[in-house]
C-alpha cells in the first residue's frame, strides 16, 4: 500500500469531502501541518469542523482556512490571535465549541483508543459544563466530556521513515500525537524521509501503523507569531 505521496494535493486526494470533520496538530504557529492545510484551502472543501487548539493567527495555519470560509465549527481551547475568527464568532458566522486544553487533549487521545467518553472535573460550575451530564464520584462532582472522533488527522512531524514511523522535535510535539490517532485516516508532513532502520527504535514519538499517507514539505520557514526585542543600548 502506497505510503508515500509526491505532495499535499496528492496525499489528500479522494480524503476530502465538505462537511468533514478534522483534527489539526499544532500550538501556535509550532508544529501546524501547513502543507496540508494550504491544500486543503486550495481544494476548496468547506463546512469543515476542525479540532485544534487554535485556530492559528490571520492569514497563517487554520487562519487561511477562516479566511476563505472554509470552516463551520472550531473546537478549540485558544484563539486569542484571530481577529478574523473573532469577527466571525461574533457576527454569528462560525460555531465555536470551546474546550479546555488538557480536556481537547484527552478527548482526542480517548477518540484514538475507542473511548466513546470520560469524566472529568475540569469545567465544572462554569459554562463549559452547561448541558453535558453530570456525576459524583467520592464526594466530587464531574462532568461526561466525549471522545473526538475525527474523519482526517493532519499532523506535522520531524522525521519519518519510509514505514512512517515518526519523530517531533521537541514542543512542535505538542497536539500533534493525540490529533493523529483521532482519525479515520491520519496524513503526516515531515521534514525529512528516510530509510527504514535509520531512526532509533526507541526515539519513535508515533508508530508508522498511526500513518496512513505521509510527504516531506521540506523546505519550512520558521514563523514566529510575536517578536520582542531589547532597545539597542547607547554605547
């Protein structure tokens, strides 16, 4: 079974369909599958809902997606950076489902290992726990939080070899591992490709049997979303 596709149109072609569902690695601008997401935009598939942490900046990572209209529904823990997703949250345009970050987290991991749904305290009392059920466990109240099951996990590593077994580089780690076992059919761009047996067994962050398609996007740039500098000093 091919593994290994030329580029992002490839690797997603016959994956897309409007109305899908879609889970995104990625914090910030660190470790976004951005390959895929350009190919996304450009095939022009729309009413997405897409978990991800945020939803990226204006005009980078899922910001792109926002931009065209792509997307119906955000499930996600931060977007403070989108002015473009503000607008369109409050003018009624995009769905937003807001879900605290180690609770996106856990719901994609559960989704990954078949686990419909879990309880937990977090949200509780608050608007986050509005509607979803409710249970006491040894005096403490929690609240019935779903599993994410996703139709397309779009995850960005380091390395990879051929089998797909699969690398991050430090915090790019980030939601990129949970995000690729919640779908149906999960697609990784890497940095670099190379020969079965030349990565070390026991550096594996992501078994290649979690990989169903995979290109390297080499060459990146490195986008930062905030720059601070010190005042040159007078000499």
């Amino acid at each position: 079974m091919q593994k290994i596709y030329a580029d992002a149109a490839a690797a997603l072609e016959g994956v897309l369909f409007d109305g899908m569902q879609i889970c995104a690695g990625g914090f910030g601008l660190c470790g976004i599958p951005e390959r895929l997401i350009d190919a996304i935009r450009d095939a022009g598939t729309k009413d997405l809902t897409i978990a991800s942490n945020n939803a990226g900046i204006d005009n980078e990572g899922l910001g792109k997606l926002l931009r065209t209209k792509q997307v119906k529904k955000m499930i996600s823990s931060y977007v403070g950076e989108n002015k473009e997703f503000e607008r369109q949250f409050l003018s009624g345009e995009l769905e937003v489902e807001f879900c605290p970050q180690g609770t996106l987290a856990e719901r994609c991991r559960a989704g990954g290992a078949g686990i419909p749904g879990f309880y937990t305290r977090t949200g509780v009392g608050t608007t986050i726990a509005e509607g979803k059920e409710h249970k006491d466990f040894d005096g403490e109240t929690y609240i019935l939080e779903r599993g994410i099951f996703a139709d397309l996990a779009i995850v960005k590593g380091w390395k990879a070899d051929k089998s797909g077994n699969l690398m991050f580089r430090k915090t790019a780690r980030n939601f990129n591992q949970p995000m690729a076992t919640a779908g149906k059919i999960c697609i990784a761009e890497v940095e670099e490709i190379v020969e079965v047996g030349q990565l070390d067994p026991d550096c594996i962050h992501l078994p290649g049997v979690y990989i169903n398609r995979l290109i390297c996007g080499a060459p990146y740039d490195k986008k930062i979303e905030f720059e601070t500098v010190r005042e040159r000093e007078d000499a």
